[in-house]
C-alpha cells in the first residue's frame, strides 16, 4: 500500500491555499520578552505557529502558555540533537512547554526557526496536544528539537503568550499564527 503524499494534515494537504488562514503576525520589539496573541476565534481545527527568531545567549528559553495558565499544568518532552550527541528529556507538572531553545550556544546572527502545531485547540472535551519542530544552524554548530507538550485543560485555547526567559525578542524574531481547517 503506497504512504500518503508528504505535506498531508488530517487529509487537507498543508500547503493548500485553502488549509491554512493568517489569524495574526507579531515582530519583536528589542524591548519585551513577550508575544501575545488573543482573542483567538474558535473556527479551525487546530492552529499553527511558525516563528523565526534571534536569541542572544546561550541556553535562552522560548515558552508558552495557554489562556493565562501559570500553573503547573503542562508536561513537556524534548529530544535535541547537536549533530554530535542526542539528549532527551522529559517533565510533568511544569508551568510552561518550552518551545525553543539555544542548546548549543548562541549567535544573534543567525535564527532559530520553529513550527509549533497546537492540536484540537477549540475542542472543550480534550486536553490540548503541542508538537514542535525547531532548530538553528550556526556554521559548524547548532541544534535540531523536536518537543511535544500537554496543556492538562479542556479549555478551549483563547489566547496564547510566548515568553523568553530573562531575556527579550529582537526587532528580527517574528511570528505568525495559523488556523489549519479541518478535513
């Protein structure tokens, strides 16, 4: 039996024009350490964030919380990889999934890319699944994550804040929010 076609999502193809809609976009400001995006409509399947962005020091943290939720009510597991070793991870009762880091150093001249696919945002009957892919190539060094996330809530998702941890977003990390609609 043949594998479906990559690019497959819930049987819309995922580079349609019909498959995914902008719901908003956000730039760094040089200044804040945070991207909000609220009053998020409840008209899609599941959502998706894809960000670019320049983090200054090592072992800086992106998270993410949902609906003003900082209680210990994620979970979060992370495999990274170097290009020469591989590290996994894993933690319950957390107050945030992370959703990119600089592992293997930092260059403010290079960007760490990510996607981050938030599964059955709107449903009120299941807790909220993240899947995350991201990475950094920094000439000779970098690093790959692939991290998935439970938000322990069957809330639906109305507002979505990324943070960095003790630091800020540069003028140059932008991120943009998608609805992907269902099949």
């Amino acid at each position: 039996m043949p594998l479906p076609p990559l690019g497959i999502f819930d049987g819309v193809a995922a580079g349609s024009a019909t498959s995914f809609e902008s719901i908003a976009t956000a730039t760094g400001t040089g200044s804040s350490g945070t991207i909000t995006f609220s009053s998020i409509p409840s008209t899609y399947q599941h959502l998706q964030i894809r960000y670019t962005n320049r983090m200054g020091a090592a072992g800086d943290n992106i998270i993410m919380r949902f609906n003003s939720d900082s209680g210990a009510n994620y979970t979060r597991h992370v495999l990274y990889g170097t290009g020469a070793a591989a590290t996994a991870s894993g933690s319950t009762g957390v107050t945030s999934i992370g959703v990119g880091s600089f592992f293997n150093g930092s260059d403010t001249t290079q960007p760490q890319v990510g996607i981050i696919d938030i599964h059955d945002y709107a449903s009120t009957s299941k807790n909220k699944t993240v899947r995350v892919f991201t990475g950094i190539d920094m000439n000779g060094s970098g690093d790959v994550d692939l991290i998935s996330g439970l938000w322990i809530s069957t809330s639906a998702v109305s507002s979505i804040v990324l943070s960095v941890v003790g630091n800020t977003f540069s003028t140059n990390s932008t991120f943009a929010l998608y609805g992907i609609k269902g099949a």
